[in-house]
C-alpha cells in the first residue's frame, strides 16, 4: 500500500499519514491496493485510469444497485448534460458503495454517486441538483484550476514534513474554493430549470443535508468522505440557491417526481456495509475480520476499504487502522523497519490483549509524534498508529488504553451487524410518523432517523404518501 506523504494532520489520518514504508500491504477489505502514481506534471491517460481506481476503491468500490436506481441516475445525467455549457459530453456514470454522502463528475468524463446520497434525496429534482452541480465543477474547469493553484501554492510554501501530494489527485478530485463553490450551485440550479426540473430541488437537499449533519453529530468542519468536505451547506448558501431558484423558475421547471424516485430507491443498500466494517460513534467493529476496536475519547471515526482513519476534534491527533500479511519473523521486527518515514521506531515493548500478541513503540518526527501497534490475528498484522503534535504521558495513556480495546467480536455484536436497506411504503390512514418509524427501526433514534431520510422538518404525514424506512435483514 504505497502512500505519499500529506500536507497536513487531516491528511496523515486519510492516507496514514507520512509515508508507511511497508511492502504486501492488505486494505481491511481484504483486497490489494493500487499504487499511489507518482506526481507528473501532466496527466496520462494510463496515469489518470489507476488513479480513477483508486478513487473508487476509496469509496467502496462500484455498488450493484437494484436495476431502477441505476437507469434512473442515468436518465437524470443524460437531461442534465444535454441542457448545460457542453451539452456533447459523453459521461460514466457509478454508484459507489459508501454511505457516505457524495458525488462528483470528473474531467475524465466519469460522475460518481454514493448510496449514501442517493439515500437522502427524495425526488428527481434533488437528485439533478446535485449533479448539476458537479457537472457544473466540470464546465467551468474548476478542477483543473484549483489543481494549478495548489501546484503554484505547494511549490512556493514548501512542506513543513517534506512529502508531496499526487498531481493526478488534485487534477481528478480538487477542492474547491468558496467561490467556486457558489458558481457551480448558480450552473446547477440554472441547468435543472432548464433540463425541466424543480429549481428548487437544490435548496431541500442542501436542507437535508444540514438536517442529516446534526443527526450524525459531526461537529468538525466536514468529513473526508462527506459531501460537506467540499459542499458547506451553511445559511447563506442556502438563502443563496433559493434566490437562484426564484429567477429560474418557469413553467417547464416544475418536476419534482418524488413517487418515481422512491419507487426507484425501493431496496437500496442502506447504512454502512457489514461485510466491510462498521462505526458507531468511537466504536468499530469488523465482523469478516471478527475485531473491534474502541477509540480515545474526542475522536471521529471514518471508514474506507484502505483503513480505518480518524481525528480528534481539536486537530492536534490522528489515527489510522489497517492491516498487512504477515511477512515478518516477529511483530518487534515489524515496528523496527520502521513505518513511519523520518521517524524510526524506539522503546519497542511486546504485550498481549484479548488473546492476542502484540508490540508497541515509539517513533518521532520533526513535527509529530507516533504511538504504534502491531496486533498478530491469524496470518495479518493490525497497524494502529496514533499521532500527536504533542504526545503527553496522559494523551500516551488514552492511545495505549484504545489499543488495550482491542479484541474479538461477543456473540451479540456479531448478531447485529447485519445488513440494512430502504424499504418505500405508503402510509396508512392510521399511520404516524412514530408508527412508520419504528416499524423496523428500534433504535433510540428511530424517529429522529425517519424525519431526516424522508427530508421531514416535524413529525407529520399524510395518508396515501410514499416514506422511507429502514429495515433489516
């Protein structure tokens, strides 16, 4: 798993941070990464197509959705490029298997979507707002402008920790800027009222996305793999799009199609995938791999088919969890190659926990320093690594106390790690949003759930309405 060095802390936890210098690495899905591509100062067509893989592998890999939900997003692609700047595009369309909330379109000519978004959205409008809004991105060349920007940028303020990131990276996935941000709301709002959708649609999403935020808890600025990492849905982006949509509104623009869309979503994969892990709250636990592992306090967790990575809300510490073969004589001679470039590994201690074999260290870097781990389970290794700008014998305490968490999964966790999906019903006469909500859903957050996946702003329904709930398998 060869990674490049970031730029930043949030960076280390995505990509585990400074290089790991480890060959015949595993990703907790079981599966052999790409190599990272080497920065180049253009972009080649065989660069580009490893770089795309890995992209998506990042997100999961390609879902197999059920036949509706796929021609649907192709229909919606197909109206909304044949009404924007370069109506001859030819684009690939993908559902991606994350929960995760987002998209993008890339200048390769590919655009991507989450389950997790399509989770959310509750009509067609919604839906071709959002991929208006990337494929906006697209026509106005953001991408390749934000690209040289950060080229111009990292080359005049040199890296504090001396790694560089992959030019096709920033080519194929830039962030942002605000202002671009907003032109590309302005292009896809703009382009659905043309192709003949709810200009509107992009205002609701944008609310149940803010709505969907607050359900989750996240507190720090955006997630790597949240659509908020580059799409801040604040107030003034919202009053924003809704000032847009008065201007665009016309009587060909009034397509919202809610029934068909949650006909469509009838079925779709819903939540984490068990198969690849799952998080709740500082908790993870992988039932293929039959772990779990309890992070330190403060911390938020993501996971992605190359690891488990997480931060602390303060931004001053970072976590990464994966795996590797077991190549090594022992797991002392593991941390002493040493992971972390420009930090070798010292005061390597062995130790067992939850019946399993394990060592620890030490290793420093000029702005960083790492608490790692190695935990033996069959023929893998599990890496955990903590880092800290400043590692206190109390914060060394809490990183010691998450690795000491480290065991196989009881009978009951296994039990109920199993998958769940959308199922679209239509409500009763006597039917209330408590009742639909809690048809499948016992949680403590049923309702709370229902009202946000259903883009509800209080707990009422009407009779003969189609709604989303979540079921079990």
């Amino acid at each position: 798993m060869a990674m490049v060095r970031p730029l930043s802390i949030w960076r280390f936890a995505v990509l585990a941070g400074i290089s790991i210098l480890s060959s015949g690495c595993m990703n907790l899905s079981g599966e052999r990464p790409k190599a990272t591509i080497p920065a180049v100062s253009a972009v080649p067509d065989q660069a580009v197509s490893a770089e795309r893989e890995r992209l998506v592998a990042t997100f999961g890999g390609e879902y197999r959705a059920p036949g509706p939900v796929l021609d649907l997003v192709r229909e919606i692609v197909e109206r909304v490029v044949a009404s924007s700047d370069d109506p001859n595009a030819h684009y690939r369309v993908a559902i991606l298997n994350s929960a995760s909330i987002n998209a993008f379109a890339l200048p390769t000519g590919d655009i991507y979507v989450t389950r997790g978004l399509l989770a959310l959205a509750n009509d067609t409008s919604e839906l071709a707002a959002v991929l208006a809004h990337e494929v906006g991105h697209v026509t106005a060349k953001h991408a390749a402008q934000r690209a040289e920007f950060e080229k111009l940028a990292s080359s005049s303020m040199p890296d504090p920790i001396g790694g560089t990131t992959s030019a096709n990276s920033r080519f194929l996935l830039a962030s942002f800027s605000r202002g671009q941000e907003l032109e590309a709301d302005e292009i896809g709002i703009r382009t659905i009222a043309k192709a003949g959708y709810d200009p509107y649609g992009s205002a609701r999403f944008l609310s149940s996305l803010a709505r969907q935020t607050s359900f989750s808890g996240e507190t720090r600025p955006a997630a790597r793999f949240s659509f908020l990492s580059s799409h801040p849905s604040t107030p003034q982006r919202m009053a924003a799009a809704l000032e847009v949509a008065r201007g665009s509104v016309s009587p060909s623009a009034i397509e919202a199609d809610r029934v068909r869309y949650l006909t469509a979503l009838n079925g779709l994969s819903y939540g984490d995938d068990p198969s690849g892990g799952v998080i709740r709250g500082r908790r993870f636990l992988h039932p293929r791999l039959d772990f779990t592992l309890l992070a330190p306090e403060g911390f938020v967790l993501e996971n992605s088919a190359q690891a488990v990575v997480g931060i602390a809300a303060n931004g001053n510490q970072a976590m990464r969890l994966d795996t590797v073969q077991a190549g090594v004589a022992n797991l002392e001679a593991s941390l002493a190659a040493g992971w972390i470039e420009n930090a070798p590994s010292t005061d390597i201690t062995p130790f067992s926990v939850g019946g399993f074999t394990g060592a620890t260290a030490i290793a420093k870097g000029p702005e960083w320093t790492f608490r790692l781990a190695a935990l033996q389970k069959g023929d893998q290794i599990f890496r955990i690594i903590f880092a800290a700008r400043d590692l206190t014998p109390a914060l060394d305490r809490a990183f010691l106390a998450a690795i000491g968490s480290f065991r196989s999964l009881a009978p009951d966790e296994m039990n109920s790690l199993r998958p769940q999906r959308i199922s679209v019903v239509t409500a009763n006469a006597e039917d209330t949003a408590s009742s639909l909500a809690t048809k499948n859903d016992s949680g403590d957050q049923a309702l709370d759930r229902f009202l946000m996946i259903n883009g509800l702003d209080r707990p009422k329904i009407k009779p003969d309405e189609l709604y989303k709930i979540i079921v079990t398998d």
